[in-house]
C-alpha cells in the first residue's frame, strides 16, 4: 500500500468548494464520512486500484482515513496529516470503502475525490 501525501497533485483540481462535503462530530454534521465506489453503468459495488481526496480540517487536524477491500477488512488507517492536504493510496487487492472519520468535535471538509 502506497499512502500520499503530496502539496499539490499535478492535474487535481482543489477550488470546487460548491461540491465539497462537511462532516463532523458536532453541529449537525455527519460523521463518519464513507465513500463506497460503485460501477457507474450498472450501480453495482466494486472496486478501484487507487483513491484519494482533498481534506481540510483546522485547527485540528484530526481526520483519518479508513480504507476497506471489497469483504470490508481494512487495507490501511491514514492517519492524519499535519495540515489539509490530499490523502490517498493505491492497493492492488482494491479499494471499496473509503471512512473518514474525526477524534475532536470539531467539522472537517472533504472535496476533489480520486
């Protein structure tokens, strides 16, 4: 498993604010946050080689991220960076299931999803 953390990908995009997602423990936000990924022409569950996403959580900086295989055992927990920043890795047994999940009560937002 191959985790990232880099400052800017090239080609990713993180300025789509109106399609980011908020979660939290507080608030009326929810959390945890999972991304289950899906086959787009049939909706049937399936899996992806590698995932990632933008998250910006201050002052915190709490957010880990879970990632499942398609039995839901856990490939690896990221934990969290020390500053917004994109999380991802890539797996060749396939993601499934991404969990992001807060330890504070505070909000996190995620966007740019990979």
């Amino acid at each position: 498993v191959a985790v990232s953390y880099p400052a800017n990908p090239a080609g990713l995009g993180t300025q789509s604010m109106p399609n980011s997602l908020a979660g939290g423990t507080g608030g009326g936000f929810f959390e945890p946050i999972e991304i289950h990924f899906v086959d787009a022409s049939t909706g049937a569950p399936t899996t992806v080689p590698a995932a990632g996403i933008w998250v910006a959580d201050g002052p915190t900086n709490d957010v880990s991220v879970t990632f499942r295989d398609s039995s839901g055992a856990v490939i690896t927990t990221v934990p969290p960076p020390p500053t917004s920043a994109f999380i991802g890795i890539a797996a060749p047994i396939g993601i499934a299931t991404m969990e992001l999940a807060t330890s504070n009560p505070d909000d996190f937002y995620v966007d740019d999803l990979h």
